[in-house]
C-alpha cells in the first residue's frame, strides 16, 4: 500500500498542470450530477435582471423556502462557462437565442425553456440636462463618451448597435463609445461620470435616480429573454423557480421593473 501510494504522489507531482485542470474539471462535473435538493439553487441571470431577480427570489424563497443564490453577468459570458459545465441549476438569458445555443450544446433541457421578458432600451445620465432627446442627438461632439454593452456578448450591446446603425449614427458615434462587460458596469460609467451617457436596460434606469429616454424598438431585433433547466441542476426547485418567474407573482415583479411580458400588455 505505501509503495502503491508513494506511486500516485509521484504521478501526481509529475502530472501537467493542464491534466490536472482536467481532472478536477471531471470531479466537478460528477459531483454536479448528484441530486443537490438540500442546497440553495444557483441561478446565472442576464445583468438586466440583477434589481427585478433580487426582488423576485426573496419572494420565491418566502414562498417555497427555498433560497436562490444568483450570479448576474453577461449572458454570452455565462453561455459559454454552462455549455463548458458550469454548475448552475437554471440559466436566464437577455435573449433567447443563448437559451437555444445551451440546449444545442447539451448543457440545459429544451423542454424546460420559456420566455419571460421582453426587454427594453433607453438612453441614462446623471445630469437631466444632458439626456439625449432621440438617438439621433448622440451625433452631438458633447456626448464624449457614449456606453454600450460589448456588443460581442451583451444582447444589450448588440441591439444599442443595431438602433445606432439603423438611425444612421453609429459611424459618428462609435469612435466615442466606451464597453462594459455587461449591462450592469455599462450603467456604472455612466453613474461615475465616466460616460456622458449610457444605452442600458429599462430596468435598471427605472431604480436610480438619474433620467432617461426610451430607444424606439423598432430600430433593433426585440430583446426577447428566456430562461431554463439546466441539466447540472436538474431539481424540483429549478423547474419550480421557472415555474415562479411566469406566474402572475412573478410576472407582477417583472413589469415592476419595466419588463414588456409576452403575451401581454406593456408595463
């Protein structure tokens, strides 16, 4: 045994720090697949929905007594970490077509996906005085510093470029834009003065204190949010919280903080 031992140590030293990577990856992997009823639900979550989802989970919880712990980023960065194996229970996407990329990769059920938003655009600054009027005012040298979304993986991002280049500004404006890594640190240039204005989400404009004008829809692709099972996490309370964020509890929170619902009237 002590020979047997002395030979793993000596395999283990020896191993890449590559193929360890992978062995823990493995273990990770494993563990994910055992039922997990007893832990709080792990939930990756678009950044638009980090004010609406810390909302809707204490009441998810005071219903259900089940605690929801949240990782709110950009979704395209949160795809791919739960395509590679990510240890998450439900994915909620600022557009569907991530949802539909999880599911191709078989790392989420097709069959538990569901719309739940439909998210809206709006232009956010500090100073009231400053707040663009329409799109086509950002053409203005006094927006210096203009913020959007990394429009490679913020579905934000990518629709405050496509109203920018049907309105026909964007070769004007881009050399002035600044990018977040996700909506949230989008708004935050903006809110630190470190951008005149900023193209954010509906939903987080209306909990600050700054002002804002709507982005006509119609200039970009609808920002149509779906969220699902994934099959690290595939419990009773995951399809119940997908359940929760479409009943009428859920659906009253999501028009609180600006969400259009599908099938339904505007908030």
């Amino acid at each position: 045994m002590r020979s047997r031992a002395r030979t793993l140590a000596r395999s283990s030293r020896r191993a890449s720090p590559a193929a360890l990577a992978l062995l823990a990856l493995g273990a990770c992997k494993s563990g994910s697949e055992k039922p997990r009823e007893g832990e709080p639900l792990r939930v990756a979550a678009a950044a638009d929905l980090s004010v609406a989802f810390a909302e809707l989970g204490k009441s998810f919880e005071k219903d259900t007594g089940k605690h929801v712990d949240f990782s709110f980023g950009s979704t395209g960065v949160l795809a791919k970490q739960i395509a590679e194996g990510a240890p998450f229970d439900v994915f909620a996407a600022a557009n569907v077509s991530f949802v539909d990329d999880v599911v191709k990769a078989g790392a989420c059920l097709g069959e538990t996906k569901a719309l739940y938003a439909r998210g809206q655009l709006v232009m956010w600054s500090k100073d009231p005085q400053r707040v663009p009027k329409d799109i086509h005012d950002l053409a203005d040298a006094k927006y210096a510093k203009i913020a959007i979304a990394n429009p490679e993986h913020a579905p934000y991002g990518k629709a405050a470029q496509e109203a920018l280049t049907r309105a026909g500004v964007w070769a004007t404006v881009q050399p002035r834009l600044v990018y977040g890594e996700n909506i949230q640190q989008t708004f935050m240039f903006a809110r630190s003065d470190n951008a005149d204005v900023a193209i954010i989400a509906l939903s987080l404009a209306t909990t600050s204190a700054g002002n804002f004008t709507p982005i006509d829809p119609s200039l970009h692709a609808p920002l149509d949010q779906a969220l699902v099972v994934c099959k690290a996490g595939k419990t009773n309370a995951a399809t119940a919280f997908v359940k929760y964020v479409g009943s009428e509890a859920g659906r009253a929170t999501m028009r609180k903080y600006g969400f259009v619902l599908p099938q339904g009237p505007s908030p």
